[in-house]
C-alpha cells in the first residue's frame, strides 16, 4: 500500500483578550485551500508570553502527527506572533515551514505604554499584556526572526483617540512601523483595523499566498 504525503499543518493563534473564534474563517478557508488548520484557544490574559509559549503552545506542537514531509506553518494575529517569536527562539521545530503574523506588536505598542499601569488594564490583559510596551526588554530580547516570516500591517482605524496617541500609520492598536521585525521577508500594509483584520478574504489570500511562495501578491491574479 502506498502512503499518501501528510498535508501541511497551519498552527493559528489569536491576539490578546480574544479567543479562537477570531481566527475561525481564516481557519476554514486554510482548511479548503488543502492546509490542516489547529486553532489553539489559549487564555491570553492569564500568563506570561512565556509560559504561553513555552506550554501552551508547545503541548500543542507536540500533539501534532509528525513525518512524511509534511510542514508547520504559523498564522498569528497580534500578539500570538509575539508567542511565536519566542517560541522559535527558545525550540526547534524541523518542520517549521513559513509564519504571517497580522498586526503583530513587534516593537511594542503605544497604547501599552500608556494603559499598563491602569488597574482595568492588568486585569483584562494580565501578565501578557504588561509585556508589549515599547520599552519593554521582553520583546528587544527576541532579536531578529531567523525564519521565513510575512507581515501584514493594518492601517485603518475608527478610533480618534488611538490615532492621536499611536505617531503615524496605525490600526488602532499597532503602528505600521512597529508591526516590522528585522529578519521578515516580505512586509504588506492593508486597509484594515486591528481588530477585525483577520476576516478580510483578500488579507486570507495573502497569507494562502505567502505559505505557498513566501511573498505576498502584488499584482491580481
């Protein structure tokens, strides 16, 4: 009997204070386009970026079926790609195949550095949350990315207070400048707000394009 070739597995994390559901149509749009989609639900505002990284996501890393060639790819939206950052850092993963992060704080955000302190703030954001200034030695620490990573930027936001805080192009959340991380292969900025990024069809294009070739498309198909 022949053994058919596994078919690649996209890992997707969402961002903080969301859950699963957030990535859900991205998830079943990957699923049709011949991916295996694993959603992980973690609980975002109750660890560190560490201990999310080091075990919630690797227990889900471990539970996958490995072999036949077949790759782990990442999908993130906002700071579960800082998870994945650290996560890539500290472990190897043989299989790692190629990562999109949307709306990722890579260099922090400016509305951290100005709620942190705020009790509400530690409360619905938690240990995590603390971590995503702009200041903060956490993210300095992971340094360049060391794998094939795609950046989506947003650059839309209803939010006047926002924009008024965050010093240019922004989503609402994350400047379009701190999205960026040396070491990424492809950088794209798309007309979307943070918070609902993830269910755009033309943003889900592009991260299928991205896990197929490693660029974004620039020209219609």
């Amino acid at each position: 009997m022949i053994s058919m070739p596994r078919k690649d597995t996209v890992v997707l994390l969402h961002g903080l204070a969301r859950t699963g559901r957030s990535m859900k149509k991205t998830a079943q749009i990957l699923g049709q386009e011949g991916y295996v989609p694993v959603v992980v639900d973690y609980p975002s505002w109750k660890h560190s970026i560490e201990y999310l990284a080091d075990e919630v996501l690797h227990e889900v890393l471990e539970s996958l079926q490995r072999g036949s060639h077949a790759r782990i790819h990442f999908v993130t939206h906002s700071m579960g790609g800082i998870i994945v950052r650290y996560y890539l850092k500290h472990h190897q993963l043989g299989e790692l195949g190629r990562v999109v992060m949307l709306g990722p704080p890579n260099q922090g955000s400016e509305l951290v550095d100005l709620l942190k302190d705020s009790p509400v703030f530690k409360i619905l954001h938690g240990p995590a949350g603390q971590q995503l200034g702009t200041a903060d030695r956490f993210l300095k620490s992971l340094g360049p990315v060391r794998f094939e990573l795609g950046v989506i930027a947003g650059q839309k936001t209803g939010d006047p207070v926002s924009s008024r805080i965050i010093p240019g192009p922004n989503d609402g959340k994350v400047g379009v400048e701190r999205t960026k991380v040396p070491g990424m292969k492809d950088f794209l900025v798309v007309p979307y707000s943070h918070t609902f990024i993830m269910r755009h069809k033309g943003v889900i294009d592009q991260i299928t394009h991205f896990l197929r070739h490693g660029v974004f498309l620039r020209e219609p198909q």
